[in-house]
C-alpha cells in the first residue's frame, strides 16, 4: 500500500509538472523553448561563461577539448550563440575548441544604450574578445551580419586569424531588394514575410507562438534598429577590404538565399582570389541550421587543410 501511494504521489507530482509546463509553453512559448534549449546545452557538454570586455559584460559558449585548435563563431542580426548549436558539435567533435560569444545587444549579453551597435563597433568587441581570453589567432567565422563583422576584423587585425568561415553574408555595398523592417516585425503577417525571406517553404507559425516572438521583438526592436540604420549607410562596406585578405577564406552560401544572395557569395569569391566558395542546394539564409549535415564536413576539412 505504501508503494502505491509512492507512486502515485510521483505521478500526480508529473501531472502537475507537465500542466506547469503547457501553460508555459501555450502562454511563454519562447520562454520554454529557451528554457529547453538551454538544458540540452548543458546535456551536450557546451559550457556558459562570461567576461568583460570593453566594459560590457558578455555571455559566451565554449565547447570542445580545451586544448584543440581553437575556432570562433559570430551570429547574426537578431541572433545569438545557440543559432551554431547544430554545426559547432560537428567542430568540437573533430576536436576544435569552440567559442561562441553573444555580441552586446543580443542573446545574453549586455544592452548597454550608448553603445552603437554598428558592425565595426561590434568587430572591435569580437577582436577584444579573441585577445582578452587569450585564444592567439584562431580560425574566425562569422554568419550574415556576423559574417560581415568577421570580414572586419580579419581586415583590421589579421594577426589574430588563421583562416577565415563566411557564411550567407552581407557586406558589400548592396541596398537589399527587401523591406529590411521586416527585421523588427510588427505583425503577425510580417513575420510570415520574414520566415519567407530566411527559408525556402517555411513551416506556418502557430498563432500563439507568433504573439509571444513579437512581444520579444518589441522589446530588443531597439537594437536591430540601431544596428540596421548603420548598415544601410553602407559606411562599413568590405568591397575594399576584401582583396586585401592574405589568409584563407570558405565562403559557404545557401543556392536559395533571398537575404543575402548567392551572387553577393560569388562577387566576394571573385574579390578574394585565395577563397573558395561552396553553395547548399535546397538551403536558404538559415543554411548553417538547415544544412548542417553537408556544411558541417566541409568546414572541418577546410580548417584541417
């Protein structure tokens, strides 16, 4: 009798658990998504840390053996660390150290107001990065606007790089055929035109999970806008900088990209004569998640050459 009221207190203690967490998930969708990924994060061996650089505190992921070739990876507008959750076991596993840092304003890092959130300031924070933690000169990447800040930072201070990853990236001095507002997206409708624009044949989003992406985009609009406004100036382009790349550089690019274009891939190919350019059939802006299988092995031959 005791062991049945045993385990009848532990399933009535999973009932609630598991109403706690549809509630959670009907009424905080991205709240328990992150909630979730952040414990398999924590299952696959990846490691939080933080530091302070240039006197904004940052939220970092390290994965992989502490001794191994180290490699550096940037995300994107509106991104964070997680979005290389699918290609960095791919690094860590071939032996790779991987670091990937939050930029201020994004993820876990620091929102600091004065800050300018421009491509160059941000370069400066990812160089700062690579020198403060004492990392030596590691192999940099960077996806889309981080691709455009790695392109910056290899640039300014190629001492600190090796060889450089360039994935589905802006750049070069391009208006972008798009409404670049849909970055801050006000309706459910251009959320839709977002998806679109990031991934061929996307997946509908549930309409309660697209009220709780757009409460969070309000909330960090302030940021993307910022950052956009230095963007479309185009007073950071890298059309100059490129052909002045000594390392080795992969521009890997997804066919069906509506962001940044496979010809933007091909016109800083062509810029760089020491570079190699892989394209991702079926794959869109959001290759280095949806093409992580072909694109994964690729990366770690090139880093191995």
């Amino acid at each position: 009798m005791k062991r049945a009221n045993k385990w009848l207190r532990a399933l009535g203690i999973l009932a609630g658990l598991a109403f706690i967490c549809g509630i959670a998930l009907v009424w905080r969708p991205v709240s328990f998504f992150n909630g979730s990924m952040y414990l398999q994060e924590k299952l696959s061996g990846a490691e939080n840390h933080s530091v302070i650089i240039d006197g904004i505190h940052l939220h970092y992921l390290a994965q992989g053996p502490v001794t191994g070739p180290v490699v550096v990876l940037v995300h994107g507008l509106g991104g964070r660390a997680e979005d290389w959750r699918l290609l960095a076991p791919y690094l860590s596993k071939a032996g790779f150290r991987v670091y990937m840092p939050d930029l201020p304003g994004y993820g876990r890092s620091e929102r600091p107001r004065n800050f300018s959130y421009s491509v160059r300031d941000e370069a400066a924070v990812v160089t700062d990065f690579i020198k403060s933690l004492g990392l030596g000169q590691v192999n940099l990447g960077g996806w889309s606007m981080g691709g455009w800040i790695v392109q910056i930072v290899a640039s300014q201070h190629p001492e600190v790089v090796r060889r450089l990853m360039v994935f589905d990236s802006a750049g070069l001095y391009v208006r972008p055929n798009w409404d670049t507002n849909l970055f801050i997206p006000k309706s459910a409708a251009q959320l839709d035109q977002l998806e679109a624009l990031l991934m061929p044949q996307p997946s509908p989003i549930p309409a309660f999970v697209a009220r709780d992406i757009l409460r969070n985009s309000r909330e960090h609009a302030w940021v993307i806008r910022r950052a956009l406004d230095t963007m479309l100036t185009g007073q950071d382009a890298t059309d100059a900088l490129l052909p002045k790349l000594k390392m080795p550089v992969l521009f890997l690019w997804g066919a069906e990209d509506r962001i940044t274009p496979l010809e933007l891939g091909r016109k800083m190919h062509e810029l760089v004569p020491q570079s190699e350019l892989d394209v991702f059939k079926g794959c869109g802006h959001l290759a280095p998640e949806q093409c992580t299988g072909e694109m994964g092995p690729r990366l770690v031959q090139f880093l191995r050459e």
